[in-house]
C-alpha cells in the first residue's frame, strides 16, 4: 500500500508545486517509488517544474474517463527512474475531477507505488478538496506572512474535516508544516513572521524551512526540481525535509541568519 | 413597509425563577415571612417573577384560594407567572388570573422536595414552622448569598426548569472556518484559530489561545459566561452583546479572562 500525501497550502503562489516535485524527487532518489500527480486541472504547471512539458500526451482526467491508461499517461522522470509524474489536464477544469475517478486512480497507483504526492492547487474548492481527500499525510506549504498562515489554518479545519480519514472516523491525516520563502533577515527586521509566531498559530509538527533561495526560480525555469541543487539551501532544506519525513532526526537549519547558518552547517559536516 | 416577517419572530429560552413553596395556607404568616424575606435582600426580590408552588399544600388537604395567595404576591411586589402542582379547580382559578400552569414535571417537584427536606437537615423545626420556602436558581447572586447566610429556614435550590443540555468537549483546535455549536455549555482544550466561531446555549470554556469569535447564551441566556486562558478573540458575546476585539481593552488582551453580562455591559475580568 502506497503512502498519500498531499502538498497543500488554501493559499496560492507560496510554494506547493516546488515542494511537490522537490519532495516527490527526493523520496524518488531514495530508491522509493513514487507518483507525483498534478491535481491543478486547467492550470497545469507541475510538469514545467519537472522538465516533463514537451513529453505529456495523456492526463489526469484521460485516465478518470478511461480514455487512457494510468501506464499511457504516467511520465517517467528523465532524472530518476523511480520517479513518475500524471500531468493535469489543461483545457479541462476541476469539474472533471470526480471522487469515484480519484479514488480509482490512487487505488491502482497504490498498487506499485510507495509514495503518491498529489500537488493540490490553491483555493478549497473541488479539486483541492479532492486532492486531499484520500490523503494519509499532508504538508502544509506556510509562507512566514499573515494571509498565508490563516490559509493554512483554514486548510487544516478541512484536512481534519473533510478528509475520507476524519469521515470514516479513522485515525487522522499526519499534518507537518513546512515554512517556505523564509527570510530570516527580514524575520529580524519585522517585515515576517517568525518560526515562533507562525507555530504559535498553527502548533503543527515543523518538517523544515525553506530559506527564500534564488536557486529556487531557476531551478523552475531549467524545470529541475530544486531539491537536485545540492549546492542551494533550498536544495539542502528540501533533502532535510525528505529525511525528517522517514524518519530521520536532523536538527532544523535556515532559522537564523546567514552567518549563524553557515557556522552550524560547517559546524555540522566538518 | 415593513416586510411582515420581519415584524416578529419566535425564539426559544431556557430562564431560571424562585420557586414559592408554600407549606401553610396561613395568608397572614405567609405575607409576614415572605415580607421580612424581601427586606433582606430587597433588590433581587423586586419585581421578582415567580412560580407557586402548591403541592405540599395540597398534599395537606388545606384549604386556600389562588386568587388570593396571587393577590398578596403581588401586593408586596412579586410577579407570580406561574402555578405548579394544583388542582384542576385551582389550576382553572389561576388560568382566569392569567397564570400560566406548569405541569408535568411531577418527578421534577419530588426531587425538589427531597433535596429540601435534605438541606432542612439541621433546622428540621425551622423548616416546618416556616410558612414558606424559597428555592432559587441564581445562587451566582450575591445578594442572595448573603440573604441565604443570615437566615437558616431559606433553603437556595437549583432548579433547572427544561431538561438541561450535556455539554460539549472539543480536544482538536477548532481551526479558521469551523463552526462550533454546543447546546449546553462548551468546552475546548486546544486553541481556537483567527476565523473560527465557536457558539453555546451556555458557558463557553476554552483552555488555550481563544482567537476566533466565541459566542455564549446564544439562545438568550445572559447568564452565560465565556472563560479562556489567553484572550486574542476578534469577537466575544454573551447573549447578542458583542464586543469586537478592536473594543476589548488591551489590558485584558493575552490575558486568562472571564467575560459576563451584566446590565447589558459585556464585562472582562482578568482571572487571578
């Protein structure tokens, strides 16, 4: 049985798609096989990301019609071989989403896939609604400002909502947080939210801090997930989180400014 | 023009009044106890509503009138509103004085009376030489606090008059954009997000951050209370008065805080 999660956020621009191709990649590399599927039906970007563009044929809502199979329409990753990405559809919109379609769909990918990353796109409507549904875990994409925290907040109502989990009355989706775009300079400076402030609000367990990086919009643009930048923070905060997820106790990094991160990243390796 | 729906609508309460078991059909004894009563704690019995009770009465086989006991009531400045444990006669008599008859809530009366022969305990003689007996639901009263210290024959009772709702306990955080509705009294353990509104017929508890809205008595209970250990609440209310945070004195912001009615004023109080 494969593990779903779901990369959600309520607001958009914060960070979702990036985080899904990073993580997905990640636990990819890690030799788990792994699904990441695009549920932004009609605005259809996960596949940029993830350098795939120019090799979709087959979507999402092919496959929820039977006008496809799964097999046609999976895209293997040119990076990693574990790796699959299901594209959406562009020039359909959420209502082709249905609940029975999704369920199907995710029940067939559990059958040989460990992990299923379902990139929800923004709002809380159907299709984020849908995205989340059959999810078992949820990274809940925060941005260290006030709009995206109350977001958030509202998506966590949902999750432990609105889920098939909290309607079957089964054991509830494992919620982390994960804080992108941080600037610890500007947290300092009072111009963001701090670490504290955002889990003052949302107390959610931190699964890592995504520094703003510059890496990270031309790691979009090249469509390699950033997370393969092992050289940039947010590469390194994205490998961080993938390891914190199964398991791994390491300590948070990217919370202090520059010259604090530096001393405990070399303080940490060398 | 008035939409005519507008005009009026019907809402549901639950209140709480004295009850006024009589045990003698002394009118004269009745009057004189009942007025040394009032003089003790003259500002909660003005114009005081009140129900008669009249099953040990009965029970006695005595003899009496409604209209008189009513007459004397009000009389001395009470507000009889409503009859318990009469006869059909008698229960006719008070209907014609536009007296409403609680009935139906025998098991309701034999309660009551355990509890008071219960609370006579020690002042049995007392008890029994005493023309009435005042059985209230507001011991949250000072007034009536000190009137219930000074003389031993008045017994204070709890008497919920509709069947009391459980209440709610809520141990997730209530998050941005859920609702909450208890309809008896609320209690959360985890904090209540900006954007989340929690409601109850009765009390509200919340032990963590309250900072969505809370809304308390929202069936017309004003003496509902709100408790939190930390108020940022963008709205508290009690019984429609509101108060938006924008109102709420900084003093008491982040602080452990109940909130209570009192002459329509929402006052917020730091808890010690």
């Amino acid at each position: 049985m494969a593990r779903i999660i779901v990369v959600t956020s309520g607001k958009g621009g914060v960070g979702k798609t990036t985080t899904s191709a990073a993580i997905a990649m990640g636990l990819a590399k890690r030799g788990h096989k792994t699904a990441v599927i695009d549920f932004d039906v009609g605005l259809r970007n996960l596949d940029l990301i993830m350098g795939c563009e120019r090799r979709v044929v087959y979507d999402f809502i092919n496959v929820i019609n039977g006008e496809a199979s799964l097999n046609q329409a999976l895209i293997r990753d040119k990076n990693c071989s574990q790796l699959y990405i299901l594209p959406a559809s562009q020039t359909r919109d959420k209502d082709a989403l249905t609940l029975e379609g999704v369920g199907r769909v995710l029940d067939e990918l559990s059958k040989d896939f460990k992990y299923i990353v379902c990139d929800s796109p923004a709002g809380i409507e159907k299709g984020a609604n849908l995205a989340l549904y059959y999810a078992d875990d949820a990274f809940v994409v925060t941005n260290p400002e006030v709009s995206s925290v109350r977001d958030s907040d509202r998506m966590l109502g949902i999750l432990a909502s609105k889920s098939r989990r909290a309607e079957r009355n089964e054991e509830p989706i494992r919620e982390y947080l994960l804080l992108t775009r941080y600037d610890p300079n500007r947290v300092k400076s009072g111009e963001m939210l701090g670490l504290e402030d955002v889990q003052d609000i949302l107390s959610l367990q931190l699964l890592g801090i995504i520094p703003e990086s510059k890496s990270v919009l031309s790691a979009s643009n090249a469509g390699i997930p950033v997370i393969l930048d092992e050289k940039s923070e947010a590469g390194q905060a994205y490998e961080d989180v993938v390891a914190r997820y199964l398991g791994e106790d390491r300590p948070h990094r990217f919370i202090d400014d520059k010259r604090g991160f530096f001393r405990k990243l070399f303080g940490g390796r060398l | 023009m008035l939409n005519p729906s507008s005009v009026l609508e019907f809402k549901s309460t639950t209140f709480f009044t004295p009850i006024l078991v009589l045990n003698s059909n002394d009118m004269a004894a009745i009057e004189l106890s009942l007025q040394e009563k009032i003089n003790l704690a003259p500002d909660f019995f003005r114009h005081s509503p009140l129900v008669i009770d009249v099953r040990e009465l009965n029970k006695a086989e005595l003899d009496f009138s409604i209209t008189e006991i009513v007459e004397m009531l009000r009389r001395i400045g009470l507000f009889p509103i409503g009859l318990r444990g009469g006869t059909e006669q008698q229960n006719s008599q008070a209907q014609k004085l536009s007296i409403p008859i609680d009935a139906g809530r025998d098991h309701d009366n034999g309660g009551v009376a355990q509890q008071s022969s219960g609370a006579g305990g020690a002042t049995a003689a007392d008890t029994k030489t005493s023309s009435t007996e005042i059985a209230d639901a507001t011991p949250a009263d000072s007034k009536t606090a000190a009137a219930t210290a000074s003389t031993a024959d008045l017994s204070v009772q709890s008497v919920v008059p509709t069947t009391f709702a459980k209440s709610m306990l809520v141990t997730q955080p209530v998050r941005s954009g859920q609702r909450i509705y208890a309809h008896g009294d609320l209690v959360v353990m985890s904090q209540v997000s900006a954007g989340a509104e929690i409601m109850a017929e009765g009390n509200i508890h919340v032990y963590n951050t309250l900072r969505g809205r809370a809304l308390a008595g929202v069936q017309g209970n004003t003496s509902a209370r709100i408790f939190c250990l930390d108020l940022q609440a963008e709205l508290v209310s009690i019984a429609g008065d509101y108060k938006t945070s924008e109102h709420i004195i900084k003093e008491m912001q982040k602080k452990p805080v109940q909130i209570y009615l009192q002459d329509h004023a929402l006052i917020i109080n730091e808890i010690a």
